[in-house]
C-alpha cells in the first residue's frame, strides 16, 4: 500500500523532530523528590545508567601494611609530603597510585628510574602537589561536600595520567576581521554548556575566579532589580548546564521548581552543589593555575593555561562519583591526614 505523498511527508517530519531535539525512547525511569504536581522528579534512561555503571571499575584496595616502625622520610630522600607514614604505608600508596594514574606507564612516569629521589620528571613535582590537594579536599572539603565516600587519586584519574574532563582557557572560534572576528563567548552551541547557545566558557570567571554566580534579583521590580549583565547571567546558566550535564541531574535536583532561589525551599543537595562549587574554585586557584610554570606545553590550554578541573573531573555523569565507592576508606591514613596546605 502506497502512502498518499502528504502522509509520508508527515511521517518523515515525525520520525526526524525526535532526532533533531534528542529525545530518547521509553521506557524511562523516575523518582518523585517533591510534592505531586510540582514537576519534582529526576528523570533517568536506564540504559544509559547501565552503561555507566558498566564503565566503573573500582581496583581492588592494596593489602593491608604490616608497618615497619621508619617513616618514609627517614628511609626515603626529599619525601615532603608523606614523610609522617611508616615506611610500609608509603610504599602501599605509591603502588596504589600507580594503578590509579599510571597502570601502564609504571613508575617512571614520576620518577627519574636512575634516581627516584630527585624532582627532574615533572610529573612527579605535579603529584606532590595533587597529593596535597586530595588531603585537603577529605579534610577542609569532606564534611561539606565529599563525604562519606572522600576522593583518592581514582576519582579523577581512573587509569589515566590526564582526567578524562578537564578545561583551559577557551578562546572561541575565530571569525573573518571586523567587529565579528570574536565571538566574546558568546552564541556558539558547545557540550560544554549541554550544547546551548549560551557562552561556551563559563569556567574561567565562575570555577577559575571568584565570579558573581548569583544573579537573580530576590523580589519583584524595580526594587529586585539585579546588577548582573546579561552576559554575566547568561555564564551562571551555562554553569547550570555543566552541573547538570556533569552530575546526570536536572534542575529539580538542586533547586525547588515553586521557587528557584529560595534557599529555604530547595533540596539539600543545592547546600552541597553551593559548597562544591567554592571548592573548585579554591582547587583552581590555589593547586592548578600556580603550576603553569611546571607543566610542558603539550599539557596546557591554547592559551597557554593548566588544564583544570570542574564538576565533570569527578562526577563524570553522575550526581555521586564512583555511584558512591568508598576507596578512601583503605587509604584514610595516607590521604586523610590532617596535615594538608
């Protein structure tokens, strides 16, 4: 049976609109997260979580260490970091996070084979400092925000020496002359942003500077008027939108839909969302960018930059990273010490 030249028009824009807009095919999990009515749920494909859960393969925990009675720095040269563990502990770190960051590189991917105490491989300075940065995160961080499962070098790294997400400095398509020749951030759909038209950098001034991200006016105009531009509000959104695309969330989880800002009303993850984001902003700030001088080009942004961390560098698109694997609990003397700078 033939289709009359209309119909199958018809049925050609149908099949392609779901194609053009990106919908996916039931069936479709939920979960209710506030009243009936208010559109609280948190929508998930069940495939696409399947897969994910697939792709998470947690190493097994290195044996327990019988401890020796040295500290590392008594038996190990220029140990700065971790010179307080017995020599036992030091060493089950150091195979650990080789199997975290470097399986297949070994232990020469930090260290000079011929002299494993000196800083020549710049890996190795990096690490101290990334070393640094995991205790601080399970110390000032982990009631905040990490807790209960905490980080290891795993949570970012996964088997890689370089974090599947991470960001520079983007500077944007460049265009033919004239006022044009830029963007200014602005218009350019990027997965970034959950390929909207909203700007395509919005890390630099939000996660890698201390910017504005409130900028919704709390009453009504003209006494509510907010101060921000629409640039700046435009950035908070594409923030938004990495949230939720890095995290596999949508707004309802951190924010309630009676009511976008009010604090009182939304859910306790916005509490922790809120945290989360002052901390990569501090991990920024205060352990990536002052290592642009260590780090080779070939690891840098275009522009010159470190590459950096956002929410996606742990999450990797879920709301608990790992689905919540708590590695840190072999690991609590090595990377929960309280010393941490």
């Amino acid at each position: 049976m033939k289709l009359a030249l209309p119909v199958a028009v018809g049925l050609g824009v149908l099949l392609a609109i779901p194609m053009m807009l990106q919908w996916e095919r039931p069936p479709m999990d939920s979960t209710q997260q506030g009243y009936r009515g208010t559109g609280m749920v948190e929508v998930d494909n069940p495939r696409t979580v399947a897969k994910q859960m697939a792709a998470v393969v947690i190493p097994e925990a290195q044996e327990p260490a019988e401890k020796y009675g040295d500290k590392a720095s008594d038996v190990y040269e220029n140990v700065q970091v971790l010179g307080d563990l017995d020599q036992a502990e030091f060493d089950r770190l150091m195979l650990a996070i080789t199997e975290w960051v470097s399986p297949e590189q070994g232990c020469n991917y930090c260290h000079n084979p011929e002299n494993l105490a000196e800083d020549s491989v710049y890996t190795k300075v990096v690490t101290r400092r990334m070393l640094q940065m995991t205790k601080t995160i399970n110390n000032q961080w982990g009631e905040v925000h990490a807790q209960p499962t905490g980080v290891t070098c795993y949570t970012c790294h996964r088997g890689q020496p370089v974090p599947q997400n991470v960001w520079s400095i983007n500077p944007g398509p460049r265009q033919a002359g004239g006022m044009a020749a830029s963007r200014m951030g602005q218009n350019l759909a990027s997965p970034q942003v959950g390929l909207t038209s909203l700007p395509y950098d919005p890390f630099t001034d939000l996660l890698g500077k201390d910017g504005n991200i409130r900028v919704n006016a709390t009453s009504a105009l003209p006494q509510g008027t907010s101060d921000a531009s629409i640039q700046a509000t435009e950035k908070t959104y594409g923030l938004m939108m990495h949230m939720s695309q890095s995290l596999g969330v949508n707004c309802t989880f951190c924010h309630n839909t009676r009511q976008f800002t009010d604090w009182s009303q939304s859910p306790e993850a916005r509490v922790k969302a809120w945290h989360g984001i002052k901390m990569v902003n501090k991990i920024n700030q205060t352990y990536m960018d002052p290592l642009a001088s260590v780090f080779p080009d070939n690891r840098k942004g275009p522009q010159g930059d470190v590459l950096k961390v956002n929410c996606a560098t742990c999450h990797v698109g879920v709301n608990k990273p790992l689905y919540g694997a708590n590695m840190l609990k072999d690991y609590v003397t090595e990377l929960n010490a309280a010393k941490s700078q």
